[in-house]
C-alpha cells in the first residue's frame, strides 16, 4: 500500500510569511507524528495526533507553530511569521494505533528554507 | 526523560564484511521500544528493525540483527555482509510507554567501501 507522503517536497518563503506542510499518513494508522530534523542532527518530536487530536504538543517550539488533523487523516503543519531558525527538513510520520511496540513509518520530509 | 547516546565517529567497512553500530539508551520506563532507522543521501528514513523491552530474543531482519543487553542498556545493530547501499546514516530511537515520541540519538554515518 502507499506510504506516508508530504507535500510540499521542498519550500522556499521569506523571513516572516507564513507556511502550511502537509502529511497524509498511511491508510488506517491512528497515530500521526511531527518531527524536525536539522542537518546533521536526529530528528526532534514536534506533535503526535492521536485520531483528531494533538495528544502530545510538548516539542513545538513556540506559538508561531500549529498543527491539525481534522478528520483524524491528514495533518497540515502551520508556521506563522517564519524566522530563519526554522529552516529544517520537517518528517511527518505515522503508526497504528501509537503503541510502544508499534513502528513509526517516515515520509520523505518537507525541506523548508526560509530566507 | 529519555535519551539515547550514539558516540561513534563516522564508520567504514569492506563491502561483505560485518559491522556493529553502537546505541546506549536511559529511560527509567519499564516498558520501551528501540528501533534502527536507516537515512541515505536522498533523506527518506527508513525501518530497519525494533526490539521491545521485554523481548527475550534478539531481533533479526534479514543481514540486520540486533545485540539488545538490557542490563547494560545498549542496543547494538549488526549489519552482516555489507554491501555498498549500506552507506548512510543510522539512527537508534527509543519509544516508551509513558509517551509515543521517538527520542533520536544523533546518529552515526557509514561508507562501505567497494
């Protein structure tokens, strides 16, 4: 079956626009999962969705991040007023149901560069 | 808090030799999962394989096996009989049962040389 997809799979914006990424998960998977990576690093947990709803949003950064899963499928990640730390690869990546024992499948990432 | 601790420099093997990458983890949770992920040049992260704590067995998938000491709190990915589309970047996570996040360790890049 299809994986995790992301779109886009790169952005350009200037400092201070605002950017919506969007993650459709695997077909049936409960749980949704935000992470960014900068270069050279592991990824970093941003948010987890569980169904529609943000169960976990300790690793967003600041205000300036949202993001939402309406119907319990696709997620749209939202930054607002982007500054140029935000410049990363962002992972979208969903499992079945969120368990400990389940396994994370990743999407090809969002790179955003904000110049 | 959990985390995980990958501290090897950049590795290098023969192709069709064995090599070890090395991942020590601390959680105080009871219940966790640790998984390998690979990452190449193109960026994708991919699955390699998971170890639940309570798993008395280590796990295998194909030329990736991996060397889970609980006592020790390491879990070590073996990769048998390297082959060049083994070089890339790999990183060990943890999943607990307190949360869903994975915590990343920083990761370790391999070459396999021809």
């Amino acid at each position: 079956g299809a994986g995790v997809s992301q779109t886009p799979s790169n952005k350009v914006t200037e400092k201070g626009k605002y950017v919506e990424l969007r993650c459709d998960p695997i077909s049936g998977h409960t749980a949704l999962y935000w992470y960014r990576q900068s270069l050279g690093q592991g990824p970093e947990f941003l948010i987890y969705f569980q169904g529609t709803g943000a169960a976990d949003d300790s690793g967003l950064p600041n205000d300036r991040f949202f993001a939402v899963r309406p119907e319990g499928s696709v997620s749209t990640l939202k930054i607002q007023r982007t500054e140029r730390g935000d410049s990363a690869v962002y992972l979208c990546a969903s499992s079945f149901s969120g368990g400990v024992t389940d396994t994370q499948y990743f999407g090809p990432g969002t790179r955003l560069t904000v110049l | 808090a959990q985390k995980i601790t990958q501290t090897q420099p950049g590795m290098f093997v023969q192709e069709k030799e064995a090599v070890t990458l090395d991942c020590t983890y601390d959680t105080s949770d009871q219940s966790y999962g640790l998984f390998w992920y690979k990452q190449p040049s193109s960026g994708e992260m991919i699955f390699l394989i998971y170890q639940g704590s309570y798993d008395e067995q280590n796990a295998t998938e194909g030329r990736y096996s991996l060397n889970f000491q609980k006592a020790r709190k390491s879990a070590n990915l073996v990769i048998s009989a390297s082959q060049l589309g083994d070089s890339a970047m790999y990183f060990c996570a943890m999943q607990t049962g307190a949360n869903s996040k994975l915590t990343f360790g920083k990761g370790i890049t391999l070459s396999v040389r021809p």
